[in-house]
C-alpha cells in the first residue's frame, strides 16, 4: 500500500491508516531541502505478532494488462537486464487521466525481500512513461498509480529482471 500524509505542520506530517495484527516495513520517502536522499526501511509490529511469518514467493505476470474499476492501465518494459537504463510506459485511457500529486502517475517498486525501494516519477508531467534502474536480477514488485475520472488506481505488477 502507498500511503501519502498531511502536512500538519512545519516538517510533520500525520496519516491515519488501519491496519490488521502483524510485522510491516514502512518506507518514509520524504527528501529534506539541501540533504541526500536515501530511503530505507523501517520495520514495526501492530498488535500481537503471529509465531511464523512468511509470505508468498512472487511469480512474474504473464501478462501486463491490469484491468481495475474497467479501467485497463498495460505496461511496456523496454528491458529486463540488470544495470540498465529501463523504461516503462503505461498504456492508458488518456482522456480520462489527471494530474495526481502534480505528475501523470506514480510508481514505487520493491523486490522481492523489500529491501530495495524505488519511487519514481514520470519523465515528463503529461505522460505516463518512467525512467528507472534495477540494480540486480530478482523478482520486482510494481504498483502503478493514476488517477482518472477524479480516482486514484494502484495496478500491480511483477516482473523478473534476469
């Protein structure tokens, strides 16, 4: 889940979300004036931690066509090698696309043990192409974030960079 708070002051910000018993990792991805950006997990417990955890191993989609709402958002992946410039353009119902967070979309990416994070924004304020990197093979995880017709859709994706 991506979550995005309110400013309720100066450098604070406050978000309210529910969440069930169990061990998470959150992502504060807030770049200081003047300071390097560097976003690293940070791991907390809600309520009563169950004795095991594990979680499902992540497969890569066959297919890059997400429907949600009846709206389809496609991604392209120009590459699936590791340290190479990687572009993903997202077909998508333009007509009915807005501005959200002043960009044509949002997408933040982990891999697979959710310890690489990547937030990255469109080339260009009008369209939904993103530039990125993967570091190293493994499995990704995508979420893809437009809003059309005045709602925010999350379409996830997996890929394998080989």
């Amino acid at each position: 889940m991506h979550l995005h708070p309110e400013k309720v002051g100066e450098g604070r910000f406050e978000l309210t979300q529910e969440l069930k018993d169990g061990a998470y990792k959150a992502f504060i991805d807030i770049k200081p004036e003047k300071l390097n950006y560097h976003v690293t997990p940070v791991a907390f417990t809600v309520g009563k931690l169950q004795d095991s955890h594990s979680h499902n191993k992540l497969n890569a989609d066959q297919s890059f066509a997400k429907t949600i709402d009846g709206k389809t958002a496609e991604m392209e992946v120009s590459s699936f090698e590791p340290q190479k410039p990687v572009t993903l353009t997202f077909k998508v119902d333009e007509s009915s696309l807005e501005p959200y967070l002043g960009a044509a979309g949002h997408v933040v990416i982990l891999n697979e043990t959710a310890d690489r994070y990547l937030h990255v924004h469109p080339v260009n304020e009008n369209e939904p192409v993103f530039e990125t990197q993967f570091d190293q093979p493994g499995m990704y995880k995508i979420w893809a974030e437009f809003k059309q017709d005045g709602k925010v859709r999350v379409f996830s994706y997996v890929i394998e960079i080989k």
